[in-house]
C-alpha cells in the first residue's frame, strides 16, 4: 500500500524529545524571527513585477495573498501547536496522511527554501549594484544580471527574434555575480553556526521596518488619486495573477514552526509568532504599495495592449529602450522599486538610504530561507528517507555543513542567470503544495485524533481549511505556466528518488518506531558557534 506508512504524533513527539534542538526561543523572537523572513525581496523588489501584472490593482493582489497566508496561518497553527518538531508542513503530512505525501512535501519545500533563498539573493544583488551605481562605482550589465543570456535562450527556444530581446542582447548580462557570491557569503556563516543570533536578527528587523516607515512617511503626503485609474487595467486575471507572485512576498512566515522544535512554550508561542508576524507584515505591505502607486503611478508596459512578462527579456528590452529615450523609468521596470519612487519625488539621499537598508538586511532572508532548509533536510534526515551523513554535523561547528554547502550550490546557479520573478514563481508553487496540505492535514486530524489536546485550535476549521485549499489551488493555478508545470516536474524527480532510494530506508517502514539517541544528528543549538 502507497498510504499506509503513517508515523504516529506519539512517535515523533518522543523522537523530538530523544534528538531534539535546545530550547531558547520566545514569542517576541518567533515574531522577529517571523518578520525578518517575511519582509525581504517581496515588498522591496516585487513591487515592480506585481505592478507589471496588475498596475495599481497590485494593491488588491496583496489583500488577496495575505488573506490566503491568513487563513493558512491559522492552519499553521494548530499543528505546530500540536506537533512542535522541525520540519514544518513535511512532519504535519507524515502524522496524517503518511509517508509518501509527506515526502512529496519535503520535496516541495526545497522549491519553497532553496529557490526563495535564490529569488531573495537575485533582490539584494539589484539594490546593491544600485547602491554601488549612486556612488558613482559602475558595475558592468555582463556580470550583474543575465538578461542577454536570457534573450538568447528565448531565441534558441524558438522565440520570434524582436526590437526587445535585440536590445536586451545588446545592453544585457551574461551572470549575476553579487548574487552568487551574497549566496556563498551565507552559506560560509551557516556552516560556521555564528548566524542564529536572535539579537542579531531583531537589528536587522529593525532596520527593514524604519525603512519601510520611512518609505511610507515620504511618498503618502504626495499622493495623487491619478495615478489609480485605472484601478486594473490588465483585469481580474491580472490581479490574481500577480497576488500569486506577490505571494512570495508573505512566504517565510511558516519558517516560525519550523523552529517549533526550538522554542520554549511552543503551545504558545508558535501561534503568537505565526500570526503576529504575518499581521505587522500586512499592514506594512499594504501601506508601502499605496505609497508607490500614488506618488510615481504603477502602470504596466504594454505591448499590443497585452502586458509584457515580468521578468523577461521582452520586458528588459523594452524597458531599456524607455530609459535611453530620456523617459522617467516605470516603476514596474526599476529593479529597486522603493528606491526609484523615492528618488523621482525628489527624495534620491533617502531613497540610497532605503537600498543600504536592503543590502544589509536581505541577506538576513537569504540566511532564514537557506536555514529552513537546513531544518527540514535534518528531519528527513532524522526519518531515514535521506542520507544520515546529508545531515551530520561539522566536528568543531556544530552545525549540519554538508546539506549546507548543497544547498548553498543549488542557489547559487540559480541565482547566476535566472530572475527574481521567475525564482519567486517557482518558489511560490513548491510553497503553495505545502500549504494545501497543511490545510488538508489539519481537518483530517480533527477526525482521526479529536481528543488529542489542542492548545491553539483553528477557528471554524471547516470554513478555515477550506478556504486554504481553495486559495491555494487559485494562486497555483494563476501562476505562468513554466511555474504551475515546474511543481510537477519536480514532483517526478522526487518520487523517482523515493522510490528508488528513500522508500526502502524508511524508519516507519523498516518498523524502526523506537526511539534512539543519536547526538550526530543534533545541529548546534542557536547561538552556538
């Protein structure tokens, strides 16, 4: 049977308890924790491609995505309330659907982790070339993005050779050399264990929020009613399709209960983390997109009354030849939105000030994303569906190197040549999978285990879950197609793996259900060096 290999909540309670994590974490850190993963490239740099698929109704996009993360987190919740273990949605989905679909989730989740890290490098290397690019230090288009590469694979691929992928071929890059190298910089500090300072974290919390206050404090006074009409001129399609972009901006929040196993009182204090985070983070989004639109407009480039797609090379072209016509640059072209807005309203100091703050804070997302990975490859791990040496630890660190070290690998050629759209696209459909099965997982649970204690219970479960379901499957299915045929694809490869290696090692199946030590497994506690 494909569906019988279910790890009780029993067994994976104890199995924490026997080859847990050090508890030290509280609710204000969650929360932190939380925002820091949450505010990031998102809000900073997908403004501009949420803007190119739905122009000022990108304020409505954002409504729709924090209500589908909303009512996600409260799904979130209960489980993590339950089952405070790593592994997030991976371990909820062994509890109740079983193995298989559980497995399936870990997979995705590389898409969710990995790839948002990728999506999240390719946004910090964009404000840094800005910043480098203000103070007069030049970097040269061939190794600060992969636009022309990009304009030749299109070609290649059968593309019609265009004004636009000429000019992207012309005034493009070839590989995006600040993201690889923010992605090795990470993943050096992971590897050292010096990068799970909660203190550390609160500061960098700290200055993306002044930032964005700032942002929002500039551009409201100067608001013009303008610059909203029309509210949607690519449609109701382009605004879903954009919320399921701008979705990545509210991705990291679920990085709270992967710390579960890590924090104290997690009955409480994962809830309060959960939900307190993706709130602050709402509201900041939903203020700072007013700001954008209202002060410089948001319109999308059209090309025969179709908009061009975020993120290619099309659109790059386009954007080029606009910007070398003398023309006031779109905000949906500019790759550091919230800075281009505060310099064309006359505000170009601060607007330096805006990127400084996303140069020294985004690498703190690019850190969290590559962690959680770090923490579900360690469960798996722990599971016996991966290799236990993929998640041993560094004799002297402490910390689980060598799942590090891939994945820092892994993100760092996808940041080399692809862009911040299309990453956070891909990223989006591994994340939504996730999602959908928590939502599933948490009202099958209610009816197989109903008297197991609940200290955070989902509201109207049956309205609540469903309408997870339901949001997710919408934004999945409004996302390019590269990015809804890039979840089955890599779903395929996955289950080739299961069931070549990770299905015959399987603790659960070999009927090993008892519990054993074993320290090897045991990453270093946070804060540790």
């Amino acid at each position: 049977m494909l569906f019988d290999r279910v790890k009780s909540l029993d067994a994976i309670l104890a199995t924490a308890e026997k080859k847990g994590l050090h508890r030290s974490l509280g609710a204000f850190q969650l929360t932190m924790l939380g925002i820091g993963a949450v505010i990031g490239t998102g809000i900073f740099v997908l403004t501009s491609e949420a803007a190119q698929k739905a122009g000022p109704g990108m304020l409505l996009s954002f409504i729709v995505a924090g209500f589908v993360c909303a009512v996600a987190a409260l799904c979130y919740s209960e489980l993590a309330s339950m089952v405070p273990v790593s592994g997030s949605a991976y371990t909820y989905t062994y509890a109740v659907t079983g193995e298989l679909l559980a497995w399936m989730v870990g997979w995705a989740l590389i898409l969710e982790y990995a790839v948002g890290a990728s999506a999240v490098a390719v946004g910090w290397s964009n404000h840094f070339i800005g910043l480098l690019n203000g103070l007069g230090l030049h970097v040269p288009a061939a190794i600060s993005n992969a636009d022309a590469l990009m304009a030749h694979v299109a070609i290649a691929f059968g593309a019609a050779p265009s004004a636009d992928l000429t000019t992207a071929m012309a005034t493009g890059g070839w590989v995006n050399i600040p993201a690889v190298v923010i992605v090795g910089l990470v993943t050096w500090l992971l590897v050292l264990g010096t990068t799970e300072s909660a203190r550390a974290n609160a500061v960098l919390v700290a200055i993306k929020i002044v930032a964005l206050t700032v942002f929002v404090i500039l551009t409201i006074p100067v608001l013009k009613s303008s610059n909203f009409d029309p509210l949607m001129p690519t449609g109701t399609v382009g605004v879903f399709g954009a919320a399921a972009s701008i979705f990545f901006a509210y991705v990291g929040f679920d990085a709270v209960s992967t710390a579960a196993e890590e924090t104290k009182n997690p009955q409480r204090n994962v809830p309060i983390g959960l939900i307190a985070s993706l709130g602050i983070c709402t509201i900041f989004y939903l203020l700072v997109a007013t700001g954008a639109i209202g002060a410089i407009g948001a319109q999308p480039v059209m090309s025969a009354g179709i908009p061009l797609s975020p993120g290619s090379p099309e659109l790059a072209g386009r954007c080029a030849s606009i910007v070398a016509s003398g023309t006031l640059e779109p905000l949906v072209c500019s790759k550091e939105a919230l800075v281009h807005v505060l310099s064309s309203i006359g505000w170009p100091g601060v607007g330096r000030l805006v990127g400084l703050a996303a140069v020294l804070a985004l690498p703190s997302v690019v850190l969290m994303m590559m962690f959680g990975q770090t923490r579900v490859f360690f469960t798996m791990a722990r599971d016996g569906l991966l290799p236990a040496k993929l998640a041993s630890v560094h004799p002297k660190f402490r910390t689980p190197h060598v799942v590090t070290v891939v994945t820092g690998i892994g993100a760092a050629l996808a940041s080399a040549v692809l862009p911040v759209g299309k990453l956070a696209d891909y990223s989006n459909s591994g994340t939504l999978f996730a999602f959908f099965m928590v939502a599933v997982s948490v009202m099958v649970l209610r009816k197989t285990d109903p008297t197991r204690r609940r200290p955070f219970r989902t509201p109207a479960v049956y309205i609540i879950a469903p309408l997870a379901i339901i949001g997710c499957l919408g934004l999945y299915f409004s996302l390019p197609l590269t990015a809804i045929l890039v979840l089955p694809g890599w779903g395929a490869i996955g289950l080739v793996v299961y069931f070549v290696y990770s299905r015959s090692r399987s603790h659960v199946g070999r009927g090993l259900t008892e519990v054993v030590s074993d320290d090897e497994l045991a990453p270093a506690p946070p804060g540790a060096r």
